[in-house]
C-alpha cells in the first residue's frame, strides 16, 4: 500500500515536497486555501520569476543554524533546481547570475508545476484551509474548514506572514506551537523601511546608485550597494531590501537604527575633495548655490542637501557661509538616515526568523512530532534577493517530501 501523505501550503515549498513525495511512491493530498496553488509565485521577481541563481555562497543566507540549512541547500541545489525544470520541459536564462524561466514569466513557472502536479497524480484540494495538525492512534490528523483526513507523514509548508494577501496569515507557527515547537522571533525582510525625518516627499520617486551603510547603536552592520528610491515615507529598492532584516530586528530590540547614504561611490574620496575644493577656487561671483552645485546629482536632491546645510534657496554663493558650502559636498558623500521602522509583512516579500532548524532533524523531521515535517518560509531561513528565498523552497520542500515519503514513521 502506497504511503499517505498531506501536504499544507500550495506555495513553492509546498508544490516542490508534493511532487518529491509522490515521485518517491506516495500518495500524496496538496492542501491549499486559496482557490489555485502557486498565487504568491507569480508575484517573485517583479512577475519574471527568479527561481535561483549562479552564486549560491553561504553570504547570501540567515539563519541561526546555518550549518543545517546549508545541509538541506546541498541536497538539493541550483545545478538540481536547473535540472528539474530542464526535465519539465521549461527553457531558462541566466541574467547577472540569477535564474529566470526564458520567457521571463511567473506563470510559466507555476504551469509548469502544476502539469508535474497533475502528471504526478497529486490530489489538490484548493480553498480549503487547514485549522489544525494533531496525532493519535490512527496517524497524523490534518483538520481543515471541510473535515478532517489521516495521514502517515504531513509536511507543513504553510509560509509565514509576509505578503498575507497571498494566504500566508502565519497559521502555521499556531500548528507548530501547538505540536510543542517555539519560534525565533518573526520580522518582515526584504522590506522597505521607514524614515523620520520630514523631507522624504520632497524626493519621493527620486532614483539614486549609492552606497548605503546600516548602523546600529552607531556601529556598521551591513554594507549593500545599489540603486536607492526615495518614497514618501522613506527608503526602498533592493539595495534597502537587503539590509531590512538586520534592520527589523534592531527595532524590535528598541536599538537606534541609521542609514548612511553615499551618492557618489564610485568617486574616490581624495579625488573627490580635489575636485571639491578646485571647483570652490573657481566659484563665480554672481552664481547662487543651485546654479553652483548643478550636475552633481538629482535636481531635488541637491536642493535638499542645500537645505540641509542651512543654505538658503537663491543665496549668493560668494556671501554664504563657507562651511556651509562645504557641507553640502560632505552630504554628497554621507546623508544620514534615522530608521523608525521597517514597513509592514503586507509589503515584505519573506519572513526573517520562524521555526528553528534545531527542533527539526536533518531530514526537516519534527523532533517535538515524529511524522510532521516543515519546508519553506515556516523554517527560521532567509535570503537575500536574488533567487535565494525560492531556491530555499526548492530544497527544503525536496528534502522535507523525499524524507517523507521514505520513513518507516
């Protein structure tokens, strides 16, 4: 007889352990509660869908146990991501070293999941949520909003709590807290982050290249490089997105989170305070500050730097204060930040923290619920932007559906 097994969570993780199981000779039932699986797969990589990338070194990875999520990457890596869609047919490309389906569609992806799905003969029951995951003499119990089914092996894959209008509510941490787990701390990541400053609608929509430094309590810690946007409410892009997990844990320990914003890195500093103080030498008498700092950066943004260092709008070069002046040329180069918050798990793309590694075995077994196994967001591993986070539920959903479907549980 062919093992059962239940799978929660229609997302990647979800649909990756399903497939594995059923291909490893399980029956398998895929519990889903939105109406079609897949829905928050369409939104990754802005609908193109970078499903993994090239470089897939450790720095690009949280976790607290990182020796174990590496593990479970390695078991299941790029080469072998490639190699399953290869074999389902989808063509890909490579752009800077991310992996994207060739026709740079989301849907791609997931039309090709769910004819490995139907091929494989899994049983979806969409629009059905799960309430609870308990054992007894019969099995493992999965209790839904329509009933309740038995099963030998159930995989949690359920996500967290980013983008909840995609069905991730964070139901899962109630299923494994109540299976006997606890939880790292959960904060939204690869997020944007607010500001406290009140000049940021002066520049919303403003696009920079910079170099940006995290301080915490004043000391560095993260260095992104990249292209900044300004909002109304504060920072945003990849290069911010990157840094927003340090940053959101900070907050949450009520530490002083900052900024620092370089607007010019691919100036070297010396060559710039030449440059700085040979264009001060040649300053005309009859140039107000704006037409003196013309074709340094964005129109708006020297205007706010001028601001900044207590220049008045259509002052006289020659009459204004000299330090002054030279403080615009130092923001240039250093605008710091203060960090209020990080937007909400509604914007954020993945979750930081969740169930930690330590409480599951290597196989990504429940060590609290022999039977019960995690994939996916659920699991306290994060990555940055790049492929990383679905590379993740690739692995985890492959080893937490082979494992699965192969115990003697």
């Amino acid at each position: 007889m062919r093992k059962r097994i239940g799978v929660i969570g229609g997302g990647a993780a979800g649909i990756m352990a399903a497939i594995t199981a059923a291909r490893a000779g399980a029956e398998v039932t895929l519990y889903e509660r939105n109406e079609r699986v897949g829905k928050k797969l369409l939104s990754t990589g802005n609908g193109k869908c970078n499903f993994s990338n090239t470089d897939m070194s450790p720095c690009f990875y949280f976790s607290r146990d990182m020796d174990r999520a590496l593990s479970v990457l390695e078991r299941f890596d790029n080469k072998a991501a490639l190699r399953f869609f290869h074999e389902a047919g989808m063509l890909t490309k490579e752009k800077r070293g991310g992996l994207y389906p060739a026709a740079e569609q989301a849907s791609v992806v997931l039309d090709v999941l769910r004819l490995q799905l139907q091929k494989e003969q899994v049983e979806l029951l969409t629009g059905e949520k799960v309430k609870e995951v308990r054992a007894d003499g019969k099995g493992i119990e999965v209790i839904s909003e329509k009933g309740s089914r038995f099963f030998q092996g159930v995989i949690i894959a359920c996500g967290g709590r980013a983008a909840p209008q995609t069905g991730s509510d964070g139901n899962g941490y109630d299923m494994a807290k109540a299976l006997g787990h606890s939880l790292v701390p959960v904060v939204p990541a690869l997020v944007q982050l607010k500001g406290g400053e009140s000049w940021f609608s002066s520049v919303s929509g403003v696009r920079a290249e910079t170099a940006l430094k995290l301080m915490v309590e004043g000391r560095q810690e993260a260095e992104e490089r990249g292209e900044l946007q300004f909002t109304d409410y504060g920072l945003s892009g990849i290069v911010v997105f990157q840094m927003s997990r340090i940053a959101a844990y900070a907050l949450r320990d009520k530490k002083k989170v900052d900024v620092c914003i370089d607007f010019l890195p691919d100036c070297p500093q010396e060559a710039y305070e030449e440059w700085s103080r040979k264009r001060l030498e040649r300053m005309d008498e009859k140039e107000n500050v704006e037409a003196f700092f013309t074709g340094m950066l964005h129109k708006k943004l020297m205007s706010l730097l001028i601001r900044l260092a207590g220049l008045k709008p259509g002052e006289n070069c020659k009459k204004a204060d000299k330090e002054k002046l030279r403080r615009v040329f130092a923001l240039c180069r250093e605008l710091k930040v203060s960090i209020t918050d990080s937007h909400s798990f509604t914007h954020a793309q993945v979750c930081a923290g969740g169930l930690p590694l330590s409480q599951v075995t290597e196989n990504l077994e429940s060590l609290k619920q022999p039977g019960v196994y995690f994939a996916g967001e659920i699991l306290d591993v994060d990555g940055k932007c790049g492929g990383y986070n679905l590379q993740w539920a690739w692995a985890s959903g492959y080893v937490a559906g082979k494992s699965a479907a192969e115990s003697n549980t």
